[in-house]
C-alpha cells in the first residue's frame, strides 16, 4: 500500500471515529468508545474500498463519498444539539448547508426541504443522527434525481502539454490582484510591460480559424476590437437575475473581494464608478514574441481588480480555441471557449460544446513539478457575442447555471482617446 493510499485511509479512520462517537453520543462513555471504534472500521474500510475501484484519473465513488458526508455532518449536528438545537432545526440546517454545497440552484431548493422532511420523522432521536441521515438522504436523492455530474476528474498529476485547454498559470499569494502580471514575470523571469499599447487579447483572430468560424466573414471593427483590444475603452452595465442576488452577495464578500479576483459589479451604481482596462503582457528574455497576456480591468475609482484573465489561443483538430486563466492560489480556473460565426459579421465565443476541449476546468498546480491536476465543471456555461450594430461596436456575455440565466454583462465600447 502506498503512502498517498494509507493517508487517505488514516484519515478516513479518524473522520469515522468523530462520527460514531458523535452517533452514540447518548449511550455515554462506553458507548462513544464503541461507536468510535465501529465509525473508524466503518469508513476506513469504505475508503479502502472505494480506493481499490478507482480507476486512474477518477474521482472515488459516489456512494464513498456519500458515507464521508454523512460522517462529517454528524459531530457537527451533535455541537449544535449541545448547543440547544432541536431535532428538526437540525434537519433543515443539514439539508441546506448540503444543498448550498451541491451548488446546482434545483439543489439549493431541495436541501431544506429534504431536510425537513427527514427532521420530523426523527424527532426525539439524537440530533447526531438528524444530521447525518439529512445529509446521506439529500445526497443519495439528489443522485437519483439529477444524473449529470457537476465535476469529472480530468487528470490527476498530468504534464500542461497534455491539457491544452487549461491555463497553466497560477497565484503564487493569497490575493491575485492586479500587479499578478508583474508577480509572474519576476517569477519566471520574463520581461514585464505594464499596460502595452496597441495590443489585443488574441495576437491574430485567423488563429481561430475552423469548421464554425471564417475570419475572413468577420465585420474588422470586431477583428479590430480583439487583435488591438487597448485602442478601446469599455463600460459595464450588469443584469443579475434576482435569484442569484443573495448567492453573489455572500460569495463576493467571502471570496471574491478577499482573493482579488472575480469581483463583478453588483448593480449599475457601482459599474458607473467606470472601468480601467489595461493589458499586461511578459515576453521571454531576448525575444520579441508575446508569452503571456494579461487583460486586467479594475473600478476606475478604487483600483480593485474586476478580473484578471490571462488569454491564450491554440488549435486541435483543425480548430481554433480561446482559453482564458483566471489565476488563483496555486489554481487556475479556465474557461476554453470554441468561436462561431454570426450572421452580422460579429463573433461568437462559446462554452457550449462536446468537442473534449470546450468548457470549464479547475486546476490545482503543483508548484514543483508543474502538473496539474484538473476537473472538468460541468453545469456552468458562458457566451461571450461581440458584433457590431449601427456603426457601434458591442459586447454581451451571457452566463448560465445549470441551464438558469443568471447574469448577462452588457459591454458599451467605444474608442479610447489618443
């Protein structure tokens, strides 16, 4: 048995000792011993098993990680019922925080109420056991009823040349930011230029070339706006669907002002504030040849990173794709996009696609080997359509959870002053 095996395993023991103790809790001492005991040999063996079925780069079983959920939410439900908490707050608690997790917004719903459900048929019994019969019961019904996954283990420790439709960039800090440009440069020792003048995110918009998409068809205001993205100014005028309001608010204050990266307007009081957009760019020691490119766009009056998003194109099977890193520490968050024609001459960059290359994928980087270990996020999906209409360039990224719109940024571009 290898180290990285037995780890998980021990682990798995310890986590299953806490959730028997927690189960029997009411049977006092000797009871919390045996559960303790039985909990560790419970689920240290359901790890080893589910471990022995993994198949390379695959996650463990469904049902193994049902069972760690379950043990993990029953010493939580045991503090909250020392604390006070009956059986049935116990059970809707459980189901919403398991729901909140599941992130899918059909999930969100049935957590509570799932939840509650499972709380009043256990009222009386130890809120231990609420808890972790919430947990397993959402989760093995939420199987049943939504059968797409929301992660695919893509590769587990795989060279960058391998997925060419991840950004292999990561954070180095805490907080991305917008000085990651110059981080990275003085990392890797690259020449760094700050806000490079006349310069696009994509070097040359024939790169995109394939079966959907002929540059040659695009309207050169469009090809203009891509391969020279700096002679433009852009403002924001955010729709967020009123559902997902809540979500963001917590996650924005949580996460995204926290890490510096991701941060979107909430309303159009704050994108009034006006945006600064500028690219970075590193160039390889004694080279002119753009390596990496860096679209930073922060509010005008305070200075706080929007996005920082690193663009790079490649092709595969005749096909040009767009990917864009969003770094993050010792991650990066890609979204490869395929391009399609419009009608009206715009351009079309997509999500959507069963091609092996578009979608979404988070990455961890190993920071000594480079590998990456990466999952495919399923269930989220963008498109970004750039055309012109009267004479004026436009701009509209739409994004999607699960099929449910929940936001669609609305870029008003106009040229920058000389």
């Amino acid at each position: 048995m290898d180290a990285k095996r037995a780890q998980g395993i021990g682990f798995a023991a310890v986590m299953g000792a806490a959730a028997g103790a927690a189960l029997a809790g009411h049977r006092g001492s000797r009871g919390v011993i045996k559960g303790a005991l039985l909990g560790a040999g419970v689920l240290a063996a359901v790890d080893a098993t589910a471990r022995a079925m993994q198949k390379p780069d695959e996650i463990p079983a469904v049902w193994a990680r049902i069972a760690a959920s379950g043990a993990i939410a029953a010493p939580v439900g045991w503090a909250a019922g020392k604390a006070g908490a009956s059986a049935l707050a116990v059970g809707v608690a459980s189901g919403a925080v398991a729901g909140a997790m599941g992130v899918r917004p059909q999930k969100v719903a049935l957590g509570p109420v799932v939840g509650l459900a499972v709380g009043a048929a256990m009222r009386g019994r130890p809120p231990a056991q609420v808890a972790a019969a919430s947990v397993v019961a959402f989760r093995t019904l939420s199987q049943l009823i939504f059968r797409q996954p929301q992660v695919t283990l893509v590769a587990d420790k795989a060279p960058a040349e391998r997925l060419p439709f991840v950004v292999p960039l990561e954070a180095r800090t805490r907080y991305v930011g917008t000085g990651y440009v110059r981080a990275l440069a003085e990392a890797t020792g690259g020449v760094y230029q700050e806000a490079a003048p006349d310069i696009g995110i994509v070097a040359d918009l024939d790169a995109l070339a394939g079966p959907e998409f002929d540059p040659t068809g695009v309207d050169p205001l469009v090809r203009e706006f891509y391969e020279h993205t700096t002679r433009f100014k852009l403002d924001i005028v955010p729709h967020w669907r009123t559902w997902v309001r809540p979500g963001y608010l917590l996650y924005r204050s949580l996460v995204a002002g926290p890490l510096g990266q991701a941060n979107v307007p909430m309303n159009q009081r704050e994108a009034q504030q006006g945006i600064h957009s500028r690219i970075d760019t590193i160039t390889n020691p004694g080279s002119t040849a753009i390596s990496t490119r860096g679209w930073i766009r922060s509010y005008a009056s305070t200075g706080e990173p929007i996005y920082v998003g690193i663009y790079t194109t490649y092709r595969h099977n005749n096909r040009g794709y767009v990917s864009v890193g969003f770094p993050l520490p010792q991650a990066n968050f890609t979204a490869t996009l395929t391009p399609q024609q419009r009608t009206d001459g715009g351009l079309r960059l997509t999500s959507r696609g069963t091609d092996g290359q578009t979608g979404h994928y988070l990455s961890y980087i190993d920071a000594d080997s480079r590998d990456l270990s990466t999952l495919a996020v399923h269930g989220f999906a963008e498109t970004l359509d750039v055309y012109v209409d009267d004479g004026e360039l436009h701009a509209d990224h739409a994004f999607a959870l699960f099929g449910l719109p929940f936001l669609t940024l609305e870029y008003r571009i106009a040229r920058a002053p000389a």
